[in-house]
C-alpha cells in the first residue's frame, strides 16, 4: 500500500495474504479470495540500502487505497556481492546487504 524509504530502511504498508499454517489465519470473507491482514514490512542494514523506486503511478485498489503492486521477489543477489539480497516489485526495487526483516501484523478489523 505504501513504501517509505530512507538510506539504511526500508519500510513497506502491506496487506499480507496468510496462509492456513500461519497462527493469525482466519477463513477469507466473502468479498475476499484470501485471508488478509495488513502488515508493516521493515527491511533493514548496517550498510546503504539502494533502491530506485518505479516512476509509475500507483494503482488504486478496490477499497480505494493506493496500490503500489507485490514485493514479487525476495532473494539472494550474488551477483550484487555477498550476502546482498534483492526485492523487486512494481513498486522498485532494492538492494541490501545483511537484511533485517521484521514483519508485524496490525490488530484484526471486524466487519
């Protein structure tokens, strides 16, 4: 939903899909193809992250909130270097060495 960028964070406001075998998983509502929650993603290092965000304009989804896409991969870039790992999405993309990744789910909504 958003990404919030400075040099050694990376922060992203998400709606997280969870799967059954996550303890916070509840049937997906009728409106709903999965069970979701929103999330804040904290991505962190001791070095500069480099990121070059896309210049493409968000989309607005279908609660009429921004919609910057997926963080459609998380993964080692050896080529970039040891232990630099890679996040794309339509959102960008991001570089970072020794990530810290935290990822904390907010309270539940009713209705």
């Amino acid at each position: 939903m958003d990404v919030d960028v400075s040099a050694t964070v990376v922060v992203f406001k998400l709606d997280a899909a969870l799967t059954p075998e996550h303890p916070a998983y509840r049937l997906a509502r009728p409106d709903e193809t999965h069970c979701y929650r929103s999330a804040t993603l904290t991505v962190r290092s001791d070095s500069a992250i480099h990121v070059r965000l896309s210049m493409a304009l968000p989309a607005t989804d279908a609660s009429k909130e921004r919609d910057y896409g997926h963080i459609d991969t998380l993964h080692l870039a050896a080529d970039h270097g040891p232990e630099v790992w890679e996040l794309t999405g339509d959102w960008g993309e991001a570089l970072v060495r020794q990530p810290g990744i935290d990822m904390r789910l907010e309270a539940p909504t009713h209705g």
